[in-house]
C-alpha cells in the first residue's frame, strides 16, 4: 500500500513539473519571455541543482537573452522617434530590464549538467539611463501639465494633467512645485454642483428640514472630481445645479375613527358534579363522585379608537447645466409620511380581551403632531429617495 501511495505521488509531480515545463516553452515559443522567466524563477527557487529543473536554466536563459534584446531595440526604436511622449515608455523598459536581472540573480550561479559549466547572463547597470531618462520624463511631464492648465478650459485636460502630475510625484517626489499644481489641477478638473431648494408649494416647510435636504456631506456622494454644495463658495464657478423643488404638500385632517368590538371567553366558575343523561351522580371505580368544571361567560366591550394624519410631498428633481443654463435631466420626487395611533378602552371583565387588545388599554390618547412636524417627518425617506436618484445619475463632464 505504502510502494503503491509513493508512485501515485510520484506520477502527480511528474505530471505536474512537465506541465509547467511546457507552459514554459509555450512562453517561449508566442515571444513571452517575462512569462517564461517568472514560471522558470519560481521553479528554480525551490531546488535549482534538481536535475529534473534543467529543463527551466536552458529556458531561463534564452527567455532572459531575447527579453533582453527586445527591450534595447524598442528603446533604440524610441529614442531614434525622437518623440518626448515616448519617455515614460523608455523609463518603464529600463525599469524592467533592471528588474528582470534582479530577479535572476539570487539565484546564480545556475549549473547546466549536460555542459559542465554554468548558464550565462550577461547583466548591465542600467542606473545611468534610468536616471537621465527620469528627468527628461520628469520634465516633460511637468512642462506638458503646466501648459495644460495654463493654456485649457477643458476639464478632462486638467484631470490628465493631476494623473500625470501625481504620477511625477510618485516617480520624482517634491519635483520644483508639483504639489501645488496638483491642488490646482484638480480645483480645475472638478465639477461643482450648486445644490438648491425651492418650495412651490402652498405650504410653508420647516427650515431644519431644509437644512436635512440641502446637507449632502450626510449623503456622502463627493467624490474625486465632483463636489456638492448648499451654498455658494466665493471664486468658485459652479458647472451644475441640482434643484431640488416641492411642487405640492398635501396634509389630511386629524382623523379619529372608533370601532366597537365584543369579546366573550368560557372561564372556569367553581366546580360540579358529573351527571349522567338520566341525571344521576357519575361515580369512579371506588364509589366517589366524579367532579368537573363549570363554566361562565365573561364579556368585555372594547372602544378601539384610532388617529390617523398623513403628509404627501409631490416635487421633483432637476439637473441644470449652469454654463449652457439648459436643463439636463429630471427626476420625479415624492415621500409620504402617515401618523397612525391606537388605543383602547373597555367595559365589562377584561379577562375575557387576547393580548392585542390588552396591549392597546395601556396606551392612551396622544396630541396629534403639527403640520409643520409631518412635513419634517417626511426627512428621512426623502433623503434617501434624493441619494438614490443623484447616486445612480452622478454628474460626468
């Protein structure tokens, strides 16, 4: 059992280790060199000398070489183009080639059996070039980003310029004032909607509600390049408005409707004898009489009484274009609130009332709220309805 386990474990690891030496070569063969070296790495790592591994030095090293080669004749290519957009491009390759040999060396020397000799990796300090290629990228990029928010009104311009300033800054930390433009880019590069209020109705609504509706900090929909605002922020120009407006309130009279319910309930009244249908006394197995429960009626008469009041905001939702001042979108709105208390009282032998009308004696007749408490009732579920509506129509400009 235990020779039989050993050559099953056998056979799964072969299978596995042609399997990798395969998707090695395949690698190899589509011109994936950095894909042939990291599977070759990682097998090395675990047991270089291992002659089943000598598969992956061959492999490594001719990825490696032709890796290698196709790195320095696209830089050639790129240089020779002379375009400046091109740096970055010619930054990363060098990034690579510098890290590609890293990766290699920790595990050299790497024996190859069948030469008697070890493979070979012919490694360059490409510091040099990646430190000139970094300030011509560097500046570039800061010179192409301080034209952008110099000489555009376009702000998809100024938010390349912040991708391409904070990719300066990660590259080339506290390069001349970067930090600064990038505030500035992006203060241009975001929209801010001016977010309004208006009641069109005939109803007055209540100015803490307002405030509710109009704080959209609570709302948490800001994000990167929009930024919402209930009041307006001097030397700020405002791309959007959202206007929020109450077309009609409508709020029901106090109501108050009573129903009279009857409950009756069979109770246990003391105790009798069993009769037989001849009207004699039923006795037990030892001559006594058999004793059972009698039974009463008990009644009670309920009053239920309950108030009721509700409040329905009818409005709308508008996206206005502040720069064309033309309508963009608009969103029905409406919220209703419903102020609904019950209570009870009786007459007669509560015993004979369930729970649910037990529960309802102990409350009692409360003041009914004013209208101006509806209106601001309304609050949460209108908030919620104006985040869903602004969350899935965000703002794109």
């Amino acid at each position: 059992m235990i020779k039989k386990l050993l050559l099953f474990t056998l056979s799964i690891t072969t299978i596995v280790s042609c399997s990798s030496i395969k998707k090695t070569q395949e690698a190899l063969n589509y011109g994936n060199y950095d894909q042939a070296i990291q599977i070759a790495v990682k097998e090395l790592r675990e047991n270089k000398t291992k002659k089943s591994n000598q598969d992956y030095i061959l492999m490594l090293e001719e990825a490696f070489e032709k890796a290698t080669l196709k790195d320095i004749e696209n830089i050639t290519f790129l240089k020779k183009d002379g375009n400046p957009a091109n740096f970055e491009t010619i930054y990363n390759t060098y990034l690579n080639l510098k890290n590609r040999q890293e990766l290699i060396k920790p595990l050299l020397p790497l024996p190859i059996l069948s030469k008697g000799k070890n493979a070979k990796f012919s490694f360059t300090d490409y510091t040099n070039e990646i430190l000139a290629t970094k300030t011509k990228l560097s500046d570039y990029l800061y010179a192409n980003a301080k034209n952008l928010l110099k000489s555009s009104s376009n702000k998809e311009d100024f938010r390349k310029a912040f991708d391409d300033l904070n990719y300066l800054d990660k590259i080339n930390p506290n390069f001349k004032d970067v930090r600064d433009l990038i505030e500035e880019a992006h203060f241009k590069g975001t929209n801010f909607v001016y977010v309004s209020l208006q009641n069109k109705s005939d109803k007055v609504i209540p100015m803490r509600l307002e405030e509710d509706l109009l704080n959209f900090d609570t709302y948490k929909l800001n994000d990167l390049w929009t930024v919402y605002h209930n009041n307006k922020q001097p030397k700020t120009i405002y791309d959007f408005e959202i206007e929020i407006s109450f077309r009609e309130i409508n709020i029901s009279p106090e109501q108050v409707k009573e129903k009279q319910v009857v409950k009756e309930k069979q109770v246990v009244d003391g105790w009798k004898y069993l009769i037989d249908k001849n009207g004699n006394t039923v006795k037990d197995s030892l001559g006594k009489a058999i004793k059972v429960d009698k039974y009463k009626t008990i009644v009670c008469k309920v009053e239920e009484i309950t108030q009721f009041k509700s409040v329905q905001i009818v409005g709308q939702i508008k996206y206005i274009d502040l720069i064309t001042n033309q309508l963009i979108k608009n969103f029905p709105l409406s919220s209703e609130f419903i102020f609904e208390h019950k209570y009870a009282t009786y007459s007669g032998d509560k015993n004979a009332l369930e729970k649910e009308y037990l529960n309802l004696l102990s409350y009692k007749f409360i003041p009914f709220p004013s209208n101006e408490q509806m209106i601001y009732d309304t609050s949460e579920d209108l908030k919620n309805k104006i985040k869903s509506i602004v969350s899935q129509n965000k703002i794109y400009y």
